[in-house]
C-alpha cells in the first residue's frame, strides 16, 4: 500500500465503506448530491474529494 497515493488510499477506504453498506455508486451519489461519474473518479484515487480544495 505505500505506492498509493493519498487520493487512492482514501477512495478504496470510501468503496470499501460503501459496498458494506450495500449501496451502489449512483445510489450513493445521488445520496451525497454528487454525480456519479464524478464520485466514480474520488473512488477511483483519480480526484480528490471537493473538500480538499479549501
């Protein structure tokens, strides 16, 4: 797990969470007011969370 990076690391911990609640990406999404190609690329490690641009 050192070769992830910070964003790669907290998404697989945000997957990890949301598939053991049973949600899909879209549900999810849709419960957070975000879409869901856009949360895709947080899981993802592709992107970073909207708060981290503060």
């Amino acid at each position: 797990m050192q070769d992830e990076t910070f964003a790669t690391q907290i998404g697989s911990a945000i997957r990890s969470r949301r598939t053991e609640l049973g949600l899909s990406q879209e549900r999810f999404a849709d419960g957070i007011a975000m879409h869901r190609a856009y949360y895709s690329s947080i899981e993802r490690g592709r992107r970073t969370s909207p708060s981290q641009r503060w």
